[in-house]
C-alpha cells in the first residue's frame, strides 16, 4: 500500500505537468490579488466559499474590462498560457536516497540555484541570467513509510467496549 502512495505522488500528484499547470494557477493568483483582493476572502466564510475555478474567469473577464491595468494583463497572460497548455517547465528534478542525506535533509532554495546557474553560465553555452523570481523550488519526501517500522503504531485505534485504551497494534487486524 505504502509503495502504491510512493507510486502515485510521484507518477500522477507531483507530475512536472501537474506541478507546472498548479504553479501557474498560484501565478495567476498572485498576480491579480492586489486588484481583486483574492487573498481577503479567507477572512469571511462568506466570500470564501465564493472562490472556486471561475476565479481564472473572472481574472481574464477583469483584464479585458481594463486593459491598462498592468497587473490584471499579467495575470490574464498566464491564465491563457494555461489554457493552451502552454505549462511552466520542469527544467530538473532529482531523487535523493536516505542514504545520501542520512538525517539531514536540508531544502533547496532557489537562491542557491539562481547562485550556480549565474556563476556558470560562463563556462557553457548560456547568456541567460536568471534571478529568485524565475525558479519554484518544490522541495518534498515520499518514502515508503518508516522504513520497517509498522505504520499501525503511529495511530490510535478505539474498540467502543474500551473507550478509554487504545488497542495495540498486535490486536489489530
């Protein structure tokens, strides 16, 4: 089961595809915040359960409304980039083994990539510089678990003829 989990974030959840097209929605969002005031509406239930994919509607509807607004255009652009499947691009993606970190798994940050891509770009065949704003970092870990550790000790399971002590993870099953 835990290998199927493993399986499935990285073929389908965190698939470049699937990870390019939400970044670009958080893009999008971003962008037109300062206009449409995305970000308020978690304040109120209310307006909050206004939000759903009509929003990506209602940013290129706003944009055509006022064409001078630099922002709303920004985020009109992505939001029909979107559409096209004109997807960002995962440009590197690599598997670090437990045995290479041990127990210290440090993120990457994208300063550090900004960092040695414009230090080398020098030695290879690229004038492109690059700054903070052009890289997403998704830093994540998908194992299988605990290793051999049986993932039933981690949870509480409650019989309701002994509500007050959980059952072992022996009883279990």
């Amino acid at each position: 089961m835990y290998h199927f989990r493993a399986y499935m974030h990285h073929n389908i959840y965190q698939h470049p595809a699937v990870k390019g097209a939400e970044y670009m929605v958080v893009a999008a969002l971003r962008l037109a915040d300062p206009v449409l005031k995305i970000s308020s509406k978690i304040n109120s239930v209310e307006d909050y359960v206004t939000l759903d994919d009509r929003i990506l509607c209602t940013i290129t509807e706003r944009a055509a409304a006022e064409p001078s607004n630099a922002q709303l255009q920004a985020a009109a652009a992505v939001v029909r980039r979107l559409e096209v499947q004109e997807l960002f691009h995962c440009v590197a993606e690599a598997d670090v083994l437990q045995q290479v970190l041990g127990n210290g798994y440090k993120p990457l940050k994208a300063s550090e990539i900004v960092a040695k891509h414009n230090r080398s770009r020098s030695s290879v065949a690229c004038s492109v510089q690059i700054s903070e704003s052009d890289v997403v970092v998704h830093n994540m870990k998908v194992d299988y678990w605990s290793r051999a550790e049986n993932p039933l000790q981690f949870v509480q399971l409650y019989s309701s003829d002994q509500e007050d002590a959980p059952l072992q993870p022996a009883s279990v099953g």
